[in-house]
C-alpha cells in the first residue's frame, strides 16, 4: 500500500507550478495538510495505530522532535498545541464523520511540528541544526532534494530520516521577492501504522492524491 505523494515529496511532483509564487502556495499547502491531520503533537497517544508494546512509538518520536525544534533556534509554532507532547488527557472532539473518524486514527501514526509564517533571519541554519539533532538521537540520515520554485529565489529543501520502523521528512520552504514567508515542517510517520490504512480509506483521507506514486 503507498502513501500518497505529498507524504513523500511535499507536494504531487507535478503539481510544483510554473507561476509566480504557486509553487510555494502548493509546497507549504499540501505540508500543512498532513500536519494537521497529525494535530502537531496534540491528540491521541501512541494507542490505535502504534504498537502499545512498541520501545519507540509516537510520544518518543514527539519528544526528540521538539528537543531538536528547542535547541536548533527555530521560531515559535504559530499553530495551537504544535509542539506538545500527546497525552490520553488531551481534549479531542467525538469524531463524527467516517473521515474524522480516519483522521483520528492518522493522528497515532505521526509526530509533527511545523512553522508557517513570515521569514525570519537564520531560519534556514536553524533549519540544519534540527537536522542535525536528530541525527544525534540515532535519526539515520538519507535523501536529500533541492528544488528552485520561482525566479525570485523561492526554494525547498526535504530532507528524509529513518528511525526504527518511522521515517521523517523535514523541510524547509522559502518564498522569494514580495511574498517573503517560510515554512519548516518535522513530521515522522510510523510505516507499520499507516500500513494498517486500506487504499479506500487513504482516498478518503487524502483524495486523489492518495493514488499517486
């Protein structure tokens, strides 16, 4: 079973446009949609997706995510409870629609945290020291991809981290010219978990995306 695209890319390949300033638009976008079926780090716990016996399930994974946002000098999440470390007391709503119901179940296979919003000096380096702190607590490092988005100097940069049975993509998006805003995203998945996701309900997660690869 494959995950869809952006899981892997942060954006359908293709989809990456040829406009002024879409390319960051459909980057940053289709980033912000997983992390906020994963919540950023509020919601459920390891439970129904990660092994309860499991020696490194979701609220570790959290855990080394937010050490490596604290010590790397990255901005302040703007987005409610990012960065929080998941708890079984954590409110959540009664999810009451099949996709609520999927979202809830997607939430125990990720860790995430993410900043969107204006640039901000040293972000970038800042970017690299996360990278680099997790590679300290046994990230193993893997593919890294660069791509120009526009001839304003807007560009991304997705680095992949591998885990005991998680894998990581971490990114750094930034606009150029009149735009001038960046995104960073930490956001690990538990390969086993989602697995465990039939195609049918990844299409109802994630619509036609789900069905590439």
């Amino acid at each position: 079973m494959r995950l869809p695209r952006h899981m892997y890319t942060g954006a359908g390949s293709g989809a990456v446009m040829r406009g002024r300033g879409s390319g960051w638009v459909t980057v940053a976008g289709a980033t912000a949609a997983v992390a906020l079926v994963a919540g950023c780090g509020t919601g459920a716990g390891t439970g129904g997706g990660a092994s309860a016996a499991s020696a490194f399930g979701r609220e570790e994974a959290q855990a080394e995510i937010v050490a490596a946002v604290e010590t790397s000098g990255l901005p302040k999440s703007g987005r409610a409870g990012a960065g929080a470390t998941p708890t079984a007391a954590t409110p959540r709503p009664t999810p009451s629609t099949e996709r609520e119901r999927l979202e809830e179940r997607a939430a125990a296979c990720t860790a995430a945290w993410q900043y969107l919003g204006p640039s901000v000096d040293g972000v970038k380096g800042a970017f690299e020291k996360a990278v680099t702190a997790l590679a300290g607590e046994d990230w193993v490092q893997g593919e890294r991809q660069v791509e120009k988005l526009d001839e304003k100097g807007g560009s991304t940069v997705q680095i992949t981290l591998r885990k005991r049975g998680w894998v990581l993509y971490a990114r750094h998006v930034g606009s150029g010219g009149s735009m001038d805003m960046e995104m960073v995203s930490l956001q690990a998945t538990e390969t086993a978990c989602w697995n465990r996701f039939t195609e049918e309900e990844q299409k109802t997660l994630f619509g036609e995306d789900a069905e590439q690869g």
